[in-house]
C-alpha cells in the first residue's frame, strides 16, 4: 500500500486506485494484471525516506515540505473478468469519487484499454477534455475482429468518441515502429497532434512539455495524463506489454511529467507486465515516475 499523511491540513491530495486488467490484450502480452501490485511495492520503498514530514528531492534540487500531503491507497477495483462494461463502470465511479473528494487520481494497470473509465470519469465533471499520451503506439483501432473494440489498441478511439473530447486536444508522444496505412489518413483528417519518439528528444523535453499543454489544455480543457510503459525504450522497460526499439529515455519522461504534473487532473500508469520484467526495474521505473508526479505537484 502506498499510503501517507501529512501532519498539517492537507492541500495536495492524491488517490491510489490500482486496476488489475489485462483482458484487453488480446494482441500484446498478458500479465499487467500483476502491475499494480509490484509498482505499490517499489512506490512505497520511499515513504522510509520521509523525515518529520520532508524529503530530498535528490533530482528537483531541494527538501519537498509533504506536510500538507495526502496520499490514500483504494486498493485495487474488483474485477469481473466476464464483464468489462461492469468492471470498467466500477472503476469510473471510484475515479469520479476521487475527483469528488478533490483528490488526483493515479490509477496503475493493467493493460491499456484502462485508461478509458478514468478518462469517461473525467469527462463527465468537466466541460472539456484533453489528453496527453505518452506511448509507442496510436491505440486508435476502432473494431478488430480478434481485439474488439475495448481493448489495449482502441481506448483512445473511444475517448474521442465522448463528447467533451475533440481530436484536436490530443497529443501523442513517443510514437515509433510501423502503423496501418488507414490510421496515417485517420490521424491526419482528425487534427491528432503526434510526435515520435525521435523527434521528442530532439526537441527536449521543455519544448514538449509546452506543445503538450498547449494542445491538450486549448480551450481551457482538462488534462489526462496516460503513459503506456512501452513509450520508453525497452531498454529501460523491459516488462511492457509490447516492445518498440528507439523508444523515450527515463530522463526525459522524468522531467515531462515534472513539468505536466502542476497541470493535469488526472494520470495512469499501464502495460507493466512483471512477467516480462528484469529484477523490477519497468515496475521501479513506474513508481519513479509515479513520485516524478506527486512531488513536481507538491
């Protein structure tokens, strides 16, 4: 459990809801459904580094005061395996509690057909939405005969579908490999803002961050933040569902979602896959991030 509180009257509020899903992936590898369960066993190995309510952010350069801190574990949604509109629907109202209780959800999968009831919980307290995924790949399939149309290559295809949504307020980071020739003309009649993984290093991860927030927050929308393991090269992270070589340093994914995590209003973590990993170091990898997030919003 990665649970904390601070002292003084809390400020900063953070909600842990873990998703233990993996029937999306009906293409990638199974086995996120172990993700949560190891990246809450790497994320609390920290909490020993608090003292009287401070800790060294060794990599933000100062003592980070958590006493105005709350971070609270919901443990992990029951799921039905035979049902995803039951357990998805499960999800967004634990979600949707969050946010009621002003609470920043992280949600930790699973595969990435998670992202789409945190998403749906968003939208339905918010005007508009926008949303920045960190991935190697589109997951804008709409139907497949073998995938359906909820799995880990189509949550993003039925985010847009909502009607807070607009393609244009989507920004996807890390992309690389090789895609359908039909997506490359869905991608471009829609207004999706892409860029590869290549050409996010080039430019840094400031440069990135501002296209970021400008894209997704246009109009004034909400940002939800989805990073797939996978946007990282697999150098890095080995347990992912899939693997796509030239991938995002931990570095620069590092100081992107230091530079997001003031901003955004919600955030999850998916394609952990512990069964793929070395010695932890993808689900390590995750509970760095996850503490990227928290401290950069503190």
């Amino acid at each position: 459990m990665i649970e904390f509180r601070g002292g003084a009257p809390t400020r900063h509020r953070f909600a842990i809801i873990g998703f233990p899903w993996d029937f999306g992936a009906s293409l990638g590898r199974p086995g996120a459904r172990h993700g949560p369960e190891e990246i809450r066993r790497s994320a609390a190995w920290n909490l020993n580094r608090i003292r009287q309510d401070r800790v060294w952010d060794v990599e933000g350069g100062r003592i980070v005061d958590l006493s105005a801190v709350e971070i609270s574990d919901r443990g992990d949604v029951p799921i039905s395996a035979h049902d995803t509109e039951a357990t998805f629907g499960r999800v967004q109202a634990q979600v949707a509690e969050a946010l009621a209780e002003q609470q920043l959800p992280i949600v930790l999968g699973g595969d990435h057909s998670i992202s789409l009831p945190p998403i749906r919980a968003l939208a339905a307290v918010r005007e508009r939405v926008g949303i920045v995924q960190l991935d190697a790949h589109l997951d804008l399939v709409d139907f497949d005969p073998r995938q359906g149309s909820f799995s880990q290559s189509s949550q993003i295809r039925r985010a847009l579908e909502l009607p807070q949504m607009d393609a244009r307020r989507l920004i996807q980071v890390g992309l690389r490999g090789l895609n359908y020739p039909e997506m490359h003309d869905f991608c471009r009649a829609q207004g999706i803002t892409q860029l590869t993984a290549a050409e996010a290093l080039d430019a840094g991860a400031e440069a990135v961050a501002e296209r970021c927030l400008t894209v997704a927050g246009a109009d004034g929308a909400a940002i939800y933040l989805t990073l797939d393991i996978d946007a990282l090269d697999p150098a890095s992270a080995p347990g992912a569902g899939a693997h796509e070589h030239g991938g995002l340093t931990p570095r620069f994914v590092s100081a992107l979602i230091r530079r997001l995590a003031p901003t955004v209003e919600a955030f999850d973590i998916a394609e952990v896959n512990p069964l793929f990993d070395v010695h932890g170091m993808t689900a390590n990898l995750a509970s760095k991030l996850i503490w990227d997030l928290i401290l950069a919003r503190v």
